[in-house]
C-alpha cells in the first residue's frame, strides 16, 4: 500500500489529519492532487493523508505485469494486455477476490491504526470513496472523530441507481438542467440526420458528449447555447466547448500512469455496484432510446468479461455507530444521484448525528465544481458550528 502526507501549513495551528480516499473506484490519490489547495484551505491545520487503493496508483495492481509503468501502455492496457490480464483474473479467482471493498476497508483500518492521535482525526471520502469509508467504518473501529461524505452513492441494494441504470441518471440531470424550450429545440436537433456538425461531436454521440459535460457546471450550463447554435448550423460554441472541455479533462491529473486502473474498476462495478448482472445489449439499448443524455456505462457491464467475486455480510448494511458526518451533495450531480444520497442519508442517520448539505445545480467533486461551498460548509463542520442547509455557487466569470 502507496500512501502520501501533505503536512499542514506552517500557517495554521496544527489540528490533525484528515484521510482523503478517492473516488472511482479504480482512481489513485493522485486523482485528489489538483484538489489539494483547496483541501488545505478546508482543512485548515491538517495534515493531508491520500493512500493508494489496493489495485490503483503504486499499490499493488490486479495485473502486475500488464498494469506496470514499464509496459508497452504504462499503468494504463494496451489492446494486447486485456487478454492476458483478464485471463490471469480467472487463473487466480483467490488472488482476484482480494481486491474487493471489504479487503480496501481492512487496508485502511490497519493504516490508519497508525494515525497520529495528537489532534483529531478526520475520514473524507467522494464517491465510491464514501463506499469504502462507510465499509471501512463497519469493519473496523476507526476512532475517527469527523466523517465528511462528498458526493454520496446510494444505498448499495437500490434497485433505480445502480451503475447499470447509469443513463436514466444522466438522462435526469441533463433534463433538469435545462428548460423545457431548450429541451424541445434539442429533441428537433437530434432528428436532424447527417449534419455537417456532427463531424465536430466528440466520438460522433451528441447525446453522449452532452452527458459528459454534465461533471462540468460551467460547461454543462452552455448546452442550450450549442443547441441553439446548432439548430442555425452554427458550430463554433460546440467547437470551443469540446477544446475547453479537453481543458478540463486534462487538469484532473489522471493522465499517464495516473489513469484509472480499468481492472479494479470492472471488478468491483461487476461484483458490487450491479445490481443486474444479466443485462442484455438489447436492454441497454432500449432504456437509452428515449434518453436525450446517454452514459457509456450500462453498456460497458453487460456479459461482464472479468469474474465477479461473492458480495459478503457487510454488503447493504450500514455501520452500527457513527461520528459526526457531513454529507454534501449537488442536485445535478451526475455520478451519484441526489435522491439516492437523500434515501442513503436517511439510513445513516439512525447510526449517528448526520447534516445533510445541498449545493444547488452542483454537480459531482464539490471541491473542484463547487469550492467555495465546499470550503465554507467543512469549515463550519470541524469548528462544530453551524452548517447551512444549502449553498450556490457563484457562476465562474
């Protein structure tokens, strides 16, 4: 196991750590890198404590040989390593199994048996990072004195918001955040067959692309600009959103042997968070007929090519106790969805004091889509002052 520490600022009285797990799953700590200044600023007089998932980063990988800095691809697969990695995922189903969230959450309780307890201890988690933490609070006993969850997954046996229902989330989010003019002009845009335009449409799917740029308020909220422009043949807003939208990628620092480890992700979206193992193309294809926002992910599990491993007891329970937990959540937050964490937030706080802290039209990772809410409501939460029921962000300039 890889961890980092970022000392807190010399500026600050020093106050304790804070342990960030990352999101995905299948993200490295340095996904969080872009984040930290504004962690610091958050966490003011902490020190910053990122590890490296089992299976991500410089921990140890599913397939060590295809998955290494010095393969033809780096961390990343080339087409010729999927073949070899998924076969070595099936001649050792016990060494595969390893790399579970349960596995993950004992990593974490043994790292942090070590913290140092000469301040308080605080456990931040975004995305499936909320996941593990909550894993980890169930099988172990953290001694943490704060738990800050950004972005939180429903409640692991839904039956709406699983991965594999994936497009009708986005499908939501992308309705609701336009209105129904806009919505309309952009149901006439997509019956329109062969425009020039469409040559200038990442991966040729507007629908898709549009999707995509849900995670990004400020681009997301140009969509009835594009669709407008569009419907007058009129590209360049589409065209300088797709370079700003390349921008953007590129500054969440998982290029290069930072990228996503693909194999923990299909592991784990396989053996617990689909809650339709048996999902057809066909299935796929028809939830997403209708959809005016698609997500390539339904897509991507069905007839699952790596082995999923048994879901164990600690699978759809919630931890016995809890400490004090802030949740913060965006209502068009594409990748976990509002009414889910709501359902989810219900659950937890029959475990411990929970508040509940909306960021209207945020969308996912508040520290980078939405910074000053984030900064303001985590400050209020570990100086135990009062945080606000909602925030919005002011537009960027």
């Amino acid at each position: 196991m890889f961890v980092r520490r970022i000392p807190a600022s010399s500026h600050h009285p020093r106050r304790g750590e804070v342990w960030l797990l990352s999101g995905g799953p299948g993200e490295s700590g340095a996904s969080l890198y872009p984040l930290v200044r504004t962690y610091q600023r958050a966490f003011p007089g902490f020190d910053l404590v990122i590890p490296d998932h089992r299976g991500t980063g410089r921990s140890s990988r599913i397939c060590p040989l295809q998955e290494s800095p010095a393969s033809p691809e780096g961390t990343g697969l080339a087409g010729a390593e999927w073949g070899p990695c998924i076969g070595s995922m099936y001649a050792n189903l016990q060494r595969t199994s390893a790399f579970s969230i349960t596995e993950a959450a004992h990593d974490l309780g043994i790292l942090m048996s070590a913290a140092d307890r000469g301040g308080q201890v605080l456990l931040y988690g975004v995305s499936y990072g909320t996941q593990l933490a909550l894993r980890a609070l169930q099988v172990n006993d953290l001694h943490v004195d704060g738990l800050i969850l950004d972005g939180l997954v429903p409640p692991e046996t839904t039956e709406t918001w699983d991965l594999s229902r994936r497009t009708a989330l986005v499908d939501q989010v992308g309705r609701q955040s336009m209105d129904e003019r806009s919505l309309q002009r952009y149901r006439t845009l997509l019956a329109v067959k062969d425009a020039a335009w469409q040559t200038d449409v990442p991966g040729g799917d507007l629908r898709r692309f549009f999707a995509a740029l849900l995670s990004f308020p400020s681009l997301r909220d140009r969509i009835p600009e594009i669709v407008h422009d569009l419907s007058e043949s009129d590209s360049r807003s589409l065209i300088a959103t797709v370079k700003d939208w390349n921008t953007a990628l590129a500054q969440l620092g998982q290029g290069g042997n930072n990228q996503p480890a693909l194999p923990l992700v299909m592991l784990i979206a396989a053996s617990e968070n689909n809650a339709r193992p048996q999902l057809s193309l066909d299935t796929v294809n028809e939830e997403a007929k209708d959809a005016l926002f698609i997500s390539p992910i339904p897509g991507l599990l069905v007839a699952g090519s790596v082995p999923r491993y048994p879901r164990d007891a600690w699978f759809g329970k919630t931890p016995d106790t809890l400490p004090r937990t802030l949740i913060l959540h965006g209502t068009l937050d594409p990748n976990t969805a509002y009414t889910g964490a709501k359902e989810h937030a219900a659950m937890l706080a029959r475990s411990g004091p929970v508040t509940f802290h909306t960021v209207d039209r945020g969308a996912h990772l508040l520290p980078l889509v939405a910074p000053g809410c984030f900064v303001a409501a985590v400050g209020s939460f570990i100086d135990d002052g009062v945080v606000s029921g909602h925030c919005a962000e002011p537009a960027a300039e």
